[in-house]
C-alpha cells in the first residue's frame, strides 16, 4: 500500500479488515488486575510477533488516512505501529512520548488514564508540524485521555490530525466521545 493507492473495493477493504480482526482476536494475550488491581490489560504483543498479523494491522490502520503526510505513534506500541503505517504509506514518522522522554524544548499534555495520570510530548522545535497532515495511531483506546491528548498537542503544533485509527476499542470504557472530530477507526471494538 501507499499513499497513491487507488481506492479499494468494499469487499478489498472487508477482507482486509477481516484478516487484521481474526489476527488481533487470536492471538492478543489478556491479564486481569495489570498494570493496577481492576484493570484487564489487552497485551498486542503477540499480535505484533505474528508475520501475518502484523502485516494485516499495519494495513488495516494505513488504509483509514492513505493521504497523510506523517503517522504520529503514540508511547509505547503505538511506535511499532506508526512505524509500519508511515512505512507502508511512504511517509515520516513522529513518536508522542512520555514525559521525560525528549530533550527541551517540548510541548506537552497531561491526561487522565483508567488508573491515574500521564502526560505526553512531542518535539517543540526540529520538526515542522504546522500544515501537516497526521495519522495518529495507537494500539487500545479505553478512556481516551492518550489519544485525545496526543491529537490535542499535534493541533496545537499546528497539524491537522486528519484520522487516528487503533487496534483495539474497549467500547464500555467510552474513549470514543472525548476524541475530536477526526475519523476514528478500531481494528476490533469490544
């Protein structure tokens, strides 16, 4: 795939969508009470060790936004993942890290987790951002706060985040309504 893909058939994008759902269902590895008591964590690291069902993701999530000009992933599987989109889609690459993570001068944001609080960075200087278009990609969207923070901190650079796209949705949990008004799409939602 790349970002002068023509557009894909109904059924292309089905069989594909397919093929990454049957990979994630599979072989994702579950723990109760991780990383704190009440959480069930959904472990992808299986997922991203499967030949084929890493390559059925990266494709899956590269086809929601094939004309972005840089996939933003966020800390810490969502690297794996954006460096497989923006391979695939010909583009460049930004990690959203941790805080702590990046020499200054950074912006930064703090957000709420299901089990505490975080804050993430990106660059404030040495990339442009202002006018990019931006592919934001992360492995699960529970609450929300991680996503919604990094896209926060993109716009705020200047980027227009024009999709975020992850593997897992834990719809309960209700991450979707604090998202901004970019197309969001799960591999899978539970």
């Amino acid at each position: 795939m790349s970002k002068h893909t023509m557009t894909e058939t109904a059924e292309a994008a089905g069989e594909r969508t397919a093929k990454a759902a049957e990979a994630v269902q599979n072989l994702t590895r579950w723990r109760d009470d991780f990383p704190t008591p009440g959480v069930r964590f959904a472990d992808l690291t299986p997922v991203f060790a499967d030949a084929a069902g890493f390559q059925a993701v990266i494709e899956c999530l590269g086809a929601v936004a094939p004309r972005a000009d840089l996939v933003a992933g966020v800390d810490a599987r969502g690297f794996l993942l954006g460096a497989g989109v923006a391979a695939a889609l010909g583009t460049g690459v930004l990690a959203v890290r941790k805080a702590g993570k990046l020499p200054p001068p950074v912006r930064s944001r703090e957000y709420t987790l299901e089990y505490g609080t975080a804050s993430l960075e990106i660059p404030a200087d040495g990339i442009e951002l202002a006018g990019r278009r931006v592919l934001l990609i992360d492995d699960v969207l529970a609450t929300g706060g991680t996503l919604a923070a990094a896209a926060e901190l993109l716009t705020e650079a200047g980027a227009e985040v024009v999709a975020a796209a992850v593997v897992l949705e834990l719809e309960a949990l209700g991450g979707r309504a604090r998202q901004g008004d970019y197309t969001l799409s799960a591999v899978i939602k539970l």
